[in-house]
C-alpha cells in the first residue's frame, strides 16, 4: 500500500496520502510486534536502525498528508520551508535503513547460526 500511495502521489490523487499512511501504519505495526531475544550486539543494533526507519515511515506518512494543499493549515513560509516535498527525502533515508539492516540482519542470523 505505501508503494501505491507514494507512486499515486505523482496523479496528485486524495487518496494516495491515506494510503501511503495506512500502509505506513501497518509495516510499522507488524515490525513492531518482530522480536530478537538474542544477546548478539550487532543484531541489537540492527534492530533499533529498523525502528528508527519505520519511525521515518510514519514521519513521511505524515509530511506526505500535510503535503497535500497544505492540510494542517501552516504558514506559507513554514509550509514551503519545512513541509513540501520533503517527504520524498524522509521516505528515501527510512527505506535505505530499512534495506540495510534487513540485509545485515539476514546475514549475521547467517553467521550465528554457522556457528551453532
């Protein structure tokens, strides 16, 4: 659902920000409920990168609504200065974290269980 809102946003559509944010809100929530018991660092460290990613969805949830004939109703300056468009950059830094530290994750699960 995000992929559809953030591609829906280009067809400047009232849809596209609810759905970018409803699916937001429920990658997050299904990360959320993931859970790494292990005393591994590295995985730890990880792991608080993968929230810190889905935080940033939710961040660009929200910039993406407030982007859309500046809903919240801010100043224009403000508006123009700290809201347009910059949801396009919250969405790229969260899903290069996200991409990250799947991979790292995936791989030092690899070398844990190797030595197993």
């Amino acid at each position: 659902m995000m992929t559809i809102g953030a591609g829906l946003t280009i067809l400047r559509l009232a849809v596209a920000p609810w759905l970018f944010a409803v699916g937001a809100v429920g990658f997050t929530s299904m990360q959320l409920q993931q859970r790494y018991d292990g005393q591994n660092f590295v995985i730890r460290r990880l792991r608080r990168m993968m929230i810190l990613s889905d935080v940033l969805f939710l961040v660009a949830a929200v910039l993406l609504l407030a982007n859309q004939d500046n809903l919240f109703h801010f100043d224009q300056f403000i508006y123009i200065k700290y809201v347009r468009n910059n949801w396009v950059v919250t969405l790229l830094i969260a899903a290069m974290l996200q991409l990250y530290s799947v991979h790292r994750i995936d791989s030092e699960l690899q070398k844990e269980a190797k030595k197993l």
